[in-house]
C-alpha cells in the first residue's frame, strides 16, 4: 500500500461518475459527508502507483457504498492515519468536507447538523467494538500460549530423558548429543527456569475521558453500590461521570478496573451501536457500580441528538475521547502482537524446529527398534506444536478483518 499525503487536497464538492476523492494509503485531512448522489468504497492489494488509478479502481474489491448523507474516511482522517480504502463516485455525486483536526470546525458542523457528530461516533463505537475483541483474543492467546510453550519444554525434555534411558549417555552418543546440543533444549531449559515468574498480563483498555464540562449541563448523583450498568442488558444510556469512582466488575477472581478520572465515559459504544440499528440488540458486557457516591450527565439512547444539539462542545470532546481510545487500544494490541510474536518465533518456533529435528532423526534410525518409541513421541508433538502456532498466526491475521 503507497503511504502518502495527498498531494491534491480534491476537497471540491462535486465529483462526476468514476472521479475518485482519495485513493488508499493516502493521508487526508478531511472526512466527507454525502450530500447527493453515490459513492464506492473500495480496497485494492495493489496500489494505484503499481495499476494506475483507472486499473486499480476497476480491479479494487468493494466493501460498500456511502449514500446521501452518510459519511466515509472518518476514522482515519480523524487518527491522522492512511486511508484503508479508496472512494470513487458512481453518479454526479457531491459531498460536504469536514477538517478532522480543527476542534472548532468540527464543534461548528456539530451544532448545525448534530448527526454528523452521531454518525463519527457510531463508526467508531463500531470500530471499537472490533479492536476491543481482537485485543481480547490476542491477549488470551498471549497467556494461552505461554501456557502451551511451558507444557511444550517439558515435553522436549521428557524426551530428551526418554532418549538417555535407552541410550548411554557416557557413551558419547550421537542422537542424545544431536537432542541437546539443539538450541531447542537450552530453550526449553530456559522457559522452565522462567515458569514460576509472575507477569502482569492485566492490561486493559481505559475509557475514554471528556475533558472540562461547565456546571451548567444537567447531572445525576448517585449513591455508592448503585449498579450503572448491568451486564447482558441492553445499552439505552451512556454516563460521562465527574465526580466519584466506578468499577467494572471483571469476575473470574481478577480485580475490578476502577474508573477514576473525571470526564470518564461509560457505556457510549452500545449506545451509539444501538443508535445504528431499528432495533437496539447491543448489550452491556460488564456491570458497572458506583464505588463512591458519583455525579454524571446521564445521555439516554433516545435522547442523544437532542442532547448534542444543545451541547455540540461535548459532541467534540466526545469523538476525540473516542478517537484517543481507539489510539491507545491500537497501541494496546500492538505491544500484545509484539509479544505474541516473541512467544511465537523465539520460543514455540525454536521448541518446534528441535521436536522435528529430532523426530525425523530417529524416525531414520532403523537399526534401533528401541527408538521408535520416542520417535513418535516427537513426532507427535512436532504436529501439535505446528498445529498451535498455526492457530496462533490465525488469531494475529483476525486483524485484517476490521474494517473501518
């Protein structure tokens, strides 16, 4: 993908059929509302320096189409990130720009059409909501994993002493110098001796925060031990606290994640999923309870344009709490993939290549019928392993699949 500011801004209103707006990998300053006609979103393997604009966008797969009033490249304009996509006109189409960076265009657009705010947000709850899962997966597999590796060093070594109890080891023999001279074994002898280090694996994604908000916005109190949210019931309201302390309750014996500082959201991402459909499905994931007497601005799901109506400041603040999320949730997942990749190549990788190494090495041994037993024991857990990195490698590639 060619990575580039755009050297035409192309921030016309209008586009005539086949025009396109940006193309993938470009970086642009600018989210778009449709304001007539119709537009393609559409993703290329190939970038258009390699096809050409025309090849690229006839050959590019389409991921939808943005109609009157809807909007595209709002996430990525406003993460100042390339654009995942390409957009082209499919009739005589026009679109409204809106400056991703400047807090009071954007607090303007919002008081004079508060669904253009709405509709920010509903795309990133919507992101959000894909991240937040992929970041869970990758950190369960991480502790999985590490799990996994463990049981696997012992199963290297429980081989390599199956193999001395056949062979003599004062007889210099080759296999059992083949099987620890492996890097495989000082590897395995290494994640035994690290087996009983605790590490914090309970990194978590902290709330959004909407910064200062006047006295005069309307707020709830509510006493401690109150329940805010409750888990498994639908998201019809969404809380911007300002004073107190809430928990979400994590069960499983894990502490609870305190939600401390003041302007801190809770509950928007089913609020706004909720938003996008005719029938609100989205459910809360987590009880939230008030762990001190708080106050909050309380936003019902029915409410939410009326209320950033009269109050587009906290619109604003309220997408660039979401976008910071979404920034540190990113960066959440790639210091968990980072790891997961160490766990990967640096330790599974290096048990796997000696498990096989050794299993073919044996398996070659026909003069010996007594090493076909741990022959097949490497081998056995030559395929489990290949089969668990395999899986892992899949739980990584999820990260293609969230769209923007």
């Amino acid at each position: 993908m060619q990575v580039g500011v755009m050297n035409e801004t192309k921030e016309r209103s209008s586009y005539a059929p086949g025009d396109h707006v940006f193309l993938q990998g470009e970086v642009v300053p600018s989210f778009f509302k449709v304001t007539s006609g119709r537009f393609a979103k559409v993703f290329s393997k190939k970038s258009a320096r390699e096809l050409g604009v025309r090849r690229m966008l006839n050959e590019a797969d389409l991921i939808g189409i943005v109609s009157h009033q809807e909007l595209f490249g709002e996430i990525e304009a406003l993460m100042g990130q390339p654009q995942g996509f390409s957009v082209f006109a499919l009739d005589p189409s026009s679109v409204e720009p809106v400056p991703a960076k400047s807090h009071e265009t954007l607090q303007h657009v919002f008081a004079s059409d508060p669904r253009v705010g709405v509709r920010a947000c509903i795309s990133f709850a919507r992101y959000m909501k894909q991240f937040f899962a992929y970041f869970a997966g990758i950190a369960r597999e991480e502790v999985e994993l590490e799990a996994f590796i463990r049981s696997t060093a012992r199963d290297y070594m429980a081989g390599v002493n199956e193999l001395a109890g056949i062979v003599c080891p004062a007889v210099n023999d080759p296999d059992l110098n083949a099987a620890t001279s492996h890097k495989a074994y000082e590897t395995a002898r290494e994640i035994l001796r690290q087996a009983d280090l605790k590490r914090n694996t309970n990194a978590s994604v902290a709330c959004g925060v909407v910064s200062y908000i006047g006295k005069e916005v309307k707020m709830q109190t509510f006493k401690a031990g109150t329940l805010l949210c409750k888990e498994g019931t639908i998201g019809d309201k969404l809380f911007i606290i300002t004073e107190g302390v809430a928990e979400v309750v994590t069960g499983g014996g894990t502490p609870n994640i305190r939600i401390e500082a003041p302007g801190s959201i809770v509950g928007e991402i089913a609020v706004f999923l909720n938003l996008d459909t005719e029938v609100p499905d989205m459910r809360r994931t987590a009880d939230v309870i008030c762990a001190t007497d708080l106050t909050a601005i309380v936003v019902h799901l029915s409410q939410v344009e009326e209320f950033f109506l009269k109050q587009p400041e906290i619109m604003t603040k309220m997408l660039m709490a979401m976008v910071n999320r979404s920034e540190n949730t990113q960066k959440l997942c790639e210091n968990s993939e980072r790891l997961l990749k160490d766990l990967l190549y640096k330790r599974l990788g290096i048990l796997l290549e000696g498990l096989n190494s050794m299993a073919k090495r044996l398996a070659d041994r026909n003069d010996k019928i007594a090493l076909v037993r741990p022959a097949a024991f490497f081998a056995q857990r030559a395929r489990a392993v290949y089969n668990r990195f395999k899986e892992s490698l899949n739980i990584l590639a999820a990260k293609n699949t969230i769209k923007t």
